[in-house]
C-alpha cells in the first residue's frame, strides 16, 4: 500500500508517518517543505497540474493531509489551510482519482460551545484560522473524493510545537531556573486534549477502514480539561519549583472559546477508535523529548 503524507514531518504528520509505516506491507512518502521530506512539496504554493502529474506518478492507495498552519500572516493561513486542501482535491481528482483522502481538520472549526460537539453541530468559527480551517474541510468534503476529515481538537504529546500552549510551556520550563518564574497566559479555559499518537492511530484506522467513511469524524479525548492541568502536569514532570504567573499575553482565540469537547462516538462507530494514552503520559513524553531539542529561548 502506498501512502503519501502531506506535512510529514510535522508535529501530527511525523507521528502519523510513523504509525502507517508499521502497516504490513506499507510504503509511506513524508512530503513537505522540510529538507527531511522524501518529497519536497510546499502544499501553499502547489500548482493543481504539477500535483496532478506527480500524484498519477506515484500512484498512491491514500493521501493523507497533515499540513497546516496555526499561526502567521493572513495569506499563510489561507493558503495553507483553505487553498491547499482545494488545490490537493483537484490535483487528486485529475491524478490519482481512486485514492483515499484523509485530511486533518481542527476544532476550531466548531467555534463556542456549551456541551460536547458532534459533528452535525453547525460550524461557526471565530477567527481566521478556524474560517481558513473550515474552507479546506468544505473543500474535502464537497470534492466527491473518497475522503474523510478528521476534526482533530487539541493536540498534545512529543514533538508539540511552541505554537501550541504545551510546546511553548514545555520550552519555558526547561529555559527557567528550577526555583525560578514562568510567565504564561491565563489558564482557566477548558480544551479536549489528545495525543498527537493517538491521532495518528486514527489516520491509520481511516487509511485502512473498508468502504466509505462519514465526512467528518471528530479526534478528541472526548473530556474537557482546564488548561491549567496540562501546566502542571509539565511542572510535575520537569520537577519545576519555581513560580508559575498568568499575568502574561495569552491566546485571544483561548479567551473567546472557554470550553470545548468533542464527542467521539463517531469515531468509535466508523473506525473501532478509542483514545487510548493518558494526560500525563502525553505530557510526560513531551518534556522528555524537549530536553533534547535545541536550547533556544522563547519569550
């Protein structure tokens, strides 16, 4: 089986990579713009043609999506996130029409809520990295592909980038002096958080599931957690003994969107998935690798 993975050797791409690798029998290229890509491919910036040509090359059983942006100029987070998608559907289409498509989606696509989300709740981001999120999963499902999206809520585990709230506290932590102060945001929002591995044994169920999948199934926990454990979680691992302040510049899109929760029973009905890893494993895992990554200072 040969599968591609579009941001392969990003944060979720890597571990999805890695989990399709111990598919018996599987053959999976990591691409992307990373000079670690086994095909160099800029999903932004991709012309439909060039793809096209590329894709009927290779002719993939599956593609799988895990490139995207969180952050950046308007035109970065367009492109990536809403044009890419379009631009890969029609380069499919045209190339390598049979294969499945499994494009990561995000939680922010959901916007506010009260109670756990389902997938038939209306979409109704507020900011431009939900509305750019959306249009590409718009794109996927309206492609008439054989593709699904995976609505992924709030990533964490090894390898989470300083993006994200864990990947920037993760960094903090290990630049501060033990007994010394770490500034962050305010932490009372609650989010749904899973491991970037088990999201990755979902891509593998919805690469290999036979027959067609719903269009969207969401990738969650399926338990809304205060951010604030996810802190100190990763002050119990780093054994930090110093003072942790919310008195800096947290997340806007944190502040609009206090709660939120997947429920993941679709998931469960369509692909036998449950999330299997624990919280403090993820958040274990996380600190154990930062130390071993390059001792930049994030501010």
């Amino acid at each position: 089986m040969r599968i591609i993975v579009l941001g392969g050797t990003g944060f979720l791409g890597r571990h999805a990579a890695e989990r399709l690798r111990a598919l018996p029998g599987a053959q999976v290229l990591a691409a992307g713009r990373s000079p670690r890509a086994d095909l160099p491919l800029d999903l932004a910036r991709a012309d439909a043609g060039r793809l096209a040509s590329a894709l009927r090359e290779a002719a993939p059983h599956a593609v799988v999506n895990c490139a995207g942006a969180v952050g950046g100029s308007a035109v970065g987070l367009t492109g990536v996130n809403a044009l890419g998608p379009a631009v890969l559907c029609a380069a499919l289409a045209e190339g390598a029409p049979e294969a499945r498509l499994v494009h990561l989606g995000s939680a922010a696509e959901y916007g506010p809520g009260d109670r756990a989300r389902t997938e038939t709740d209306p979409a109704a981001p507020l900011g431009l990295y939900g509305a750019a999120k959306l249009a590409g999963t718009l794109a996927v499902t309206g492609s008439g592909l054989d593709a699904a999206v995976l609505r992924v809520f709030n990533p964490v585990g090894p390898g989470a980038p300083a993006a994200s709230l864990p990947g920037r506290l993760a960094r903090l932590l290990r630049d501060a002096p033990p007994d010394g102060r770490v500034r962050v945001g305010d932490l009372s929002a609650h989010r749904d958080f899973v491991d970037a591995r088990d999201v990755a044994d979902a891509v593998a169920l919805a690469v290999t599931a036979p027959g067609p999948l719903p269009p969207v199934l969401n990738i969650g926990s399926g338990t809304a957690r205060p951010v604030r454990a996810v802190a100190e979680g990763l002050i119990a691992a780093a054994g930090f003994r110093g003072r942790l302040d919310e008195d800096g510049d947290g997340s806007p899109r944190s502040a609009a969107v206090p709660w939120q929760e997947a429920d993941v029973s679709l998931a469960r009905k369509a692909l036998g998935w449950n999330p299997r890893r624990p919280l403090a494993e993820s958040l274990t895992d996380l600190w154990a690798e930062t130390l071993g990554l390059p001792g930049e200072r994030v501010r």
